[in-house]
C-alpha cells in the first residue's frame, strides 16, 4: 500500500447534526440546541429562554425554558422554518457572548468540535451548559507581575516560537513564576483563564494536559509528572 495513505486525515461538515443532549456556540453568539436535546425534554412548544448566570463564573450557563416570550428572555428560532417537524432551535445571545472574554473566545474558534457542548437538566425547566477556559487572557511573560497576586486559575507558558511548553493550575502569577525559576528557562509568553475554585482549576489542568497529549503524544516540555501524581506529591496543592 502507498505509504502516503498512512496520512490520510478526517474531514468533517462544518455544519453537522448535533447529536444527543448538545449545544453550539457560533462566531454570530447564537446557541444552537440540537433536536435531540429538545426532542427528548419535551421543549418543542417552548417559545423563549432566560439566560442565568453564576456571579463570577464565566463557565456556567443556565438556560430557563419559558413557554412566552416574556421581557427580558431570547426568542427561540426554528432553524428550517418550511419543515414543521425540524426541532433544532437557536437563541440569538450576542450581547450577553461579547460580554464574557471566555465565551467571546470559544465562539470564535474556527473548529467547530470545540464549540459544541453537553447541556445538563438542572430542574423543572432549567438545563446548564458547562462551558472549558478559554486562556482568553494572553501578554508577554515579562508583564506577568501586573497580574492580581490573589488571581487562582489555569494556566499555559509559551516558548519563544509560541509552543505550549507548560500548562498549569493555582495562583496564576505565583505558580508560573516559581515554574520558570524551577526549569531556569525564559518563557515568553502566558495565556490564563481566572477560577476562583482550586479544585476546579486542577480539574480543567488535567483536562487540558490530556487534550495536549492526546494530539501530540507528548506531554508539554516542562510537565514532567502527570497533573495526579503531583496533587499526591505536594499534598493537595494544585502546580
């Protein structure tokens, strides 16, 4: 067999059926609900929804299905109006995208996989979607000391060409810094996203970790042990 199949790559629709309990953030900040979620929930008549948020965390989305529209809610919108029987529904939410750094950078990003999301029941009416970090926050590693000293989160460090070499959780300028001393290298570059829940912020370290050795086959150049073995070996403290 010729050896150049060996490389033969997925190529996949732009705009395939979301299937089962899944949402989509698009670049126009709609939120598409596939027609399986709704389907199978019994939101066909719902005619809008209320958004609901958590203070201080970008990360979670309530969605309250509303039988009216009432004042305040998002109008839910038949993608194909000439079926009847089409069940996807979309919410136009731009404003409320474009003032959430982390959800404006999921939005737009050009793969549309890591656009699509599980939406959860919660109760009655009401389902939430658990959005990943974005490190929607980048600068130059020099300017790392114009970060909140008290700031928990995520973290990656960038190298020279920009290649993640590390990526890491806690006190964000803390925790980098000690890095960069422990490996005596220069990064020259930070990306982060703020959590304020430690156990969340390692919980999305390993998530990210395993997303970057799953592509790669490698770990990033400076994560030497696993996220796990490290919460064994320093006591609880997230790196």
């Amino acid at each position: 067999m010729n050896k150049k199949f060996e490389y033969f790559e997925e190529v996949k629709q732009k705009r395939g059926r979301l299937h089962g309990s899944k949402v989509c953030l698009s670049s126009n900040g709609a939120i598409t609900l596939g027609a399986d979620f709704i389907d199978e929930n019994k939101l066909k008549d719902k005619e809008a929804v209320t958004l609901l948020k958590l203070p201080g965390d970008s990360l979670i989305l309530g969605l309250k299905f509303e039988d009216k529209y009432i004042n305040g809610s998002y109008k839910l919108r038949c993608d194909n109006r000439k079926n009847s029987t089409c069940l996807t529904r979309t919410l136009v939410a731009s404003q409320y995208i474009s003032s959430c750094l982390n959800l404006t950078a999921i939005s737009k990003d050009p793969n549309r996989e890591n656009r699509i999301f599980d939406i959860k029941h919660y109760k009655d009416n009401i389902f939430y979607i658990e959005f990943r970090p974005s490190f929607e926050f980048s600068m130059p590693f020099s300017d790392i000391r114009n970060i909140p000293s008290d700031l928990v989160g995520i973290y990656r460090c960038l190298d020279k060409n920009e290649q993640v070499v590390y990526i890491g959780s806690g006190n964000v300028r803390e925790r980098a810094l000690s890095k960069q001393r422990e490996y005596g290298t220069q990064f020259k570059y930070l990306e982060y996203s703020e959590i304020r829940d430690r156990d969340e912020a390692f919980k999305w370290e390993d998530y990210f970790l395993s997303q970057y050795q799953s592509k790669h086959g490698v770990k990033p150049t400076f994560n030497l042990i696993n996220a796990p073995q490290k919460v064994a070996k320093i006591n609880g403290e997230s790196a």
